[in-house]
C-alpha cells in the first residue's frame, strides 16, 4: 500500500508532470507527498563544495511544485533539498532511508527515436529503487 510518496523535481515541465502525478497518487490513496530536488554537488576535498543551484533557486523549484500540488488537493508537502554527487544516488537513499514507499519523477521532453528509452536520471533511479517508481511524461 502506498503511504509515503517521493516525488524529484528539478522545476522543468516534465519534472511538473511527475508533481501532477505524484498529486493524484497521493490524493488517491491518502498518502504524505514529499517533493525533493537534488541539488548536483561539485568539488570538495581540497577546494570548496559546490551545488548546482543557489538556495534561493531551490525554494522556488521547492514552493513552486508545492504549490501544483495544492492545486491538485495535497497540503502539508514536505519539501527537501537533497545534496549529492550524483542525482540517483541521492534520491534512492533518501527514499530508503525515510521510509518511502513509491517515487515519482519526469523523464524529460522526448522525441523521435529517444521516446523509447528513459532519461539516465529516471533510468537508474528505476534500476535501484527498492519501490515502486513511476515515471510520468
């Protein structure tokens, strides 16, 4: 049964899809939303951690989903910023660690040949979730 969605968002419109969908699952079944971003990180060890986006970046990717979501019905969304080298990687050990039990995320804009493959984000977060992963265009 599905009580702990995780929907990655990176503010794009396929990435809007997935928050529509991760909305109506959760409205569905009754179940808490979790909306994340992961913000790519850079350097380190001998120089300075850099993240892809500044934190102002990620509350408006963050509130902006979060707003979709309550136009579909769903308050009380937890947001989070996730910091990673590597974007599966950050989502699916999330999703381990707090209890998620289905993950939503976009696949991106597709078109001709490529509609038939996932992105590589979509891709390996399916190939190592230990939940169901829907991927919404």
């Amino acid at each position: 049964m599905t009580k702990n969605i995780l929907c990655a968002t990176d503010g794009t419109d396929h990435s809007e899809a997935a928050v529509i969908v991760a909305a109506e699952l959760a409205q569905k079944y009754g179940a808490e939303l979790t909306i994340c971003t992961v913000n790519v990180a850079h350097g380190g060890s001998r120089g300075p951690l850099i993240t892809h986006w500044t934190e102002a970046e990620v509350a408006k990717i963050l509130d902006g989903a979060a707003a979709v979501a309550a136009a579909y019905g769903v308050e009380g969304v937890k947001r989070v910023d996730l910091i990673s080298r590597e974007a599966p990687a950050g989502i699916v050990s999330y999703a381990e660690q707090n209890g998620i039990d289905h993950i939503v995320m976009g696949t991106g804009d597709k078109r001709g040949i490529s509609r038939l493959v996932l992105g590589s984000v979509a891709a390996e977060v399916s190939g190592r979730a230990h939940c169901s992963v829907t991927v919404a265009r």
